[in-house]
C-alpha cells in the first residue's frame, strides 16, 4: 500500500495510503505475536513463507492490491 500511495499524484491520498500501511503493518505484527502461541507455529510459518515465495516467483508482476 505504501507503494501504491507513493505514485499518487494527489498529497492527501498518499498519507491516506501511508497510514494504511502502517496500521497493515501493525496487524501483520500482531498476528505473528499471536500465532507464535500456538504449537507447531515454526513448522506452519516455514510451509507458509515456502508457499508464497513460490507464488510471487509464478504470478505475473502487475500493480494490485486486494
């Protein structure tokens, strides 16, 4: 999000987008404190981190958010 806000050409929208950012970020933290609790955290997170490496390596480059 931080860098879809950063090619805005309007000012107002970018610190919209820049705030977004930092409170994803902030989830994104917090759920991996959480998850970190539970057992077999390590083992699902690796399986997870292999996946997604695997999908950014397949999925064609193009500007999106979902």
């Amino acid at each position: 999000m931080r860098l879809l806000g950063l090619g805005l050409p309007d000012s107002e929208l970018r610190q919209f987008y820049r705030r977004l950012a930092d409170a994803e970020k902030g989830h994104g933290e917090l759920f991996i404190r959480l998850a970190r609790r539970c057992d077999g955290f390590a083992e699902r997170l690796e399986q997870m981190l292999r996946l997604e490496a695997r999908l950014v390596r397949e999925l064609p480059l193009r500007p999106a958010i979902h």
